[in-house]
C-alpha cells in the first residue's frame, strides 16, 4: 500500500492569460466554421447597412415625384397622403398634358416595385444571415463544451479511486458542471 496521498493537489491560481490561451486551444480544431461565422456576421451587418441607405431612394425617387405628380393632379396607384404628409416640390419640372403625367406616374410605380422587391430581398437576406451565424456559432459552441467536458471526464477517469472516495458525488458534478460552464463562457 502506498502511503502517498492520492489526493489531487490543491489548486494553483493561474494568470488570466495562460487560462485564456488555454481555453482558445479548444477553439483550434474549430477554426473554419469560427472565420465562416464571423464573414456571415459581416455579410449581415451589411445588408442592414445596405437597407438604411435605400431610404435615400425611395424618398427621391418615389415619395418626392409622386408628391409633384399629385400636385399636378394625376391619380396616384397609392396613397401618398399615409406616407408622407404635406407636400414638398419636385426638382424636375412637371410635365402638363396626361400622357406625359402618366408616363412619368408609370416610372415612379416600376421605380416603387424595384425598390420594394429589393427591400424585401435585403430583409430575408439579413434574416438568413443572421440564422446562419446564430447557427454556426452555436455549433462551434456546443462542439467546444463537449469536448471540454470529455477532456474532464477522461481525467477524472484516471484519478485513482481513493480521489472518488473522499469527495461527494454531488460535489464534484457540481464543481465539473460549474467549471466547464464558466470556461465555456469565457470563449
């Protein structure tokens, strides 16, 4: 018998930065889907980048010419009144007799659909680029936590039985449960 203690040495405070290190070693394997995330993340910031910057087109090519044209008495295909009220002036001269008005109406509708489908476009674009990067990341996540947590049952596994002996069940679930929560959370 031996007349070593078997019990595991008590704990060494170690720096932040050596943790750290140590903690972004289980990101290693991970690398691609961590950079595919992070371009995904970009790709969303832009569509909603892109999405403010068609405010500017819709209000100069749409909501202005279709206040012109209803100053001028056309017929507008929407109601303008519930978009903007009041009225401002058009840059560009208007045009007086009908088939020019509603030739001119004719190109603020298609410029109106234009702008719409790709607003639409833009919203379920960033839509899916936010689920994939939700995705991606939780995966990564959740590939991480199990390996952490199979790293520490493998070592918990080849502590010798007098370690599992004196300590609680409940006790060192709790402190495994605990510490690879918390790791997991630093990453």
């Amino acid at each position: 018998m031996s007349t070593e203690s078997d019990a595991a040495a008590p704990r060494v405070p170690t720096t932040p930065r050596p943790a750290l290190w140590r903690l972004l070693g289980y990101a290693r394997p991970y690398v691609w889907p961590i950079a595919a995330a992070i371009l995904i993340a970009g790709g969303s910031s832009a569509g909603q980048y892109w999405l403010a910057y068609q405010i500017k087109p819709f209000i100069e090519d749409v909501l202005t010419p279709a206040q012109a044209l209803r100053q001028a008495g056309a017929a507008l295909p929407f109601a303008l009144d519930e978009l903007v009220p009041g009225g401002s002036r058009a840059d560009a001269p208007l045009p007086q007799d009908g088939d020019a008005l509603r030739a001119r109406l004719s190109q603020v509708g298609s410029r109106l659909g234009q702008l719409t489908g790709l607003i639409l476009a833009l919203l379920l674009g960033t839509a899916l680029f936010d689920f994939a990067h939700d995705y991606v990341v939780a995966w990564v996540l959740g590939r991480i936590d199990l390996d952490m947590k199979i790293e520490v049952c493998g070592k918990l596994l080849a502590l010798p039985l007098r370690f599992h002996r004196d300590r609680g069940r409940g006790d060192l679930l709790a402190r495994i449960m605990g510490d690879v929560g918390t790791a997991q959370g630093a990453l």
